[in-house]
C-alpha cells in the first residue's frame, strides 16, 4: 500500500550545518580567549611578587616602564582578551542559529582579530629579529596557529552566510 501522506524528501541539504561547523570552532576559540585572559589576569596580579623575587626580569625592558605600568598592561590586555572571548562565546551561539546578523558580526570581529594577529606577528619577526632570532622565529611560528585558525573560521562562516536563509 502507498504512504497516504506527503513525507519530506529525506536528503534535504541542512542549510545550517556551515553555521553549526563555524559556532564549533567560535566556542573553542572563546574558550581559548577566557583561558588566556585568565593567564593574563594572573600573571599581572603576580607581578609585583615575581619581580621582587627576580628584579633581574626588568632589564630586558626600557627604562621608561616601570613595574606598575607592566603590571597595568598585562591587566589591561586580560580584559581585552577576556572580554574579547565572551563576545565570541556570545556571538557563537546565535552563529549556530543561523542569524545572519550574528554571522555578519562574527566576520567583521574575525577579520579584526586576523589584523591583530598578522600585527603581532610582524611586530615579533621585526623586533625580535634585531634582539634574538631564534626567539623571532619561535614567535612568528607560535602566531602562524592562532592566524591559521581564524583564517579557517572566516572561511566557515563565509560559507555559513552563504547557504543560511534570510531570516523572515
């Protein structure tokens, strides 16, 4: 006997399977941002100890920084990175809906975040090779997974814009 009633047709394409592939990847970079900017946080709490500790760390700065402006720099770079990650902890979920709006945020925080990135690399390569080139080296290699990375997200969520349909 024949199915009396109209079924779907069961390899529909799933419209929203680029966006829950970018969101995936949105957590585990969100993640990574709250790890470090905790690092950071610590870190720059622990400053004023660990220099008591080893006063010989300070040489390797200009004598125009001081430990407290260290300290505040590395405070301040936690709450970017921190914050940084909420927002992208935040915008993964509505990415994984396949909400243009949040697809389209989360491009333009990425392409930010590959300048940023592609900043600190050249910066380590040039400075760095004028002090150690093996430290410029190490740095430029330790950036290439972080650029890699969000270079891979942005292609995702490029694709998850195209495919996901207009939101009525």
């Amino acid at each position: 006997y024949p199915y009396p009633y109209p079924y779907p047709y069961p390899y529909a394409p799933d419209t929203l399977k680029p966006a829950r592939r970018a969101s995936v990847m949105m957590f585990v970079l969100g993640f990574l941002c709250l790890f470090g900017g905790f690092c950071f946080g610590v870190t720059g709490a622990a400053i004023p100890k660990l220099l008591e500790q080893h006063p010989e760390i300070m040489r390797d700065f200009p004598s125009e920084i001081s430990p407290q402006i260290l300290q505040r720099r590395i405070i301040l770079q936690a709450i970017i990175t921190f914050g940084w990650g909420v927002i992208t902890l935040l915008l993964a979920i509505f990415v994984r809906r396949g909400k243009r709006g949040a697809l389209l945020a989360s491009i333009i925080l990425s392409v930010i975040t590959l300048l940023y990135l592609a900043f600190n690399l050249l910066s380590a390569i040039i400075l760095g090779s004028q002090k150690d080139p093996a430290t410029a080296l190490f740095s430029g290699c330790l950036a290439l997974v972080p650029i890699g990375l969000t270079i891979l997200l942005l292609g995702w969520l490029i694709q998850a814009l195209r495919t996901t349909p207009p939101s009525p």
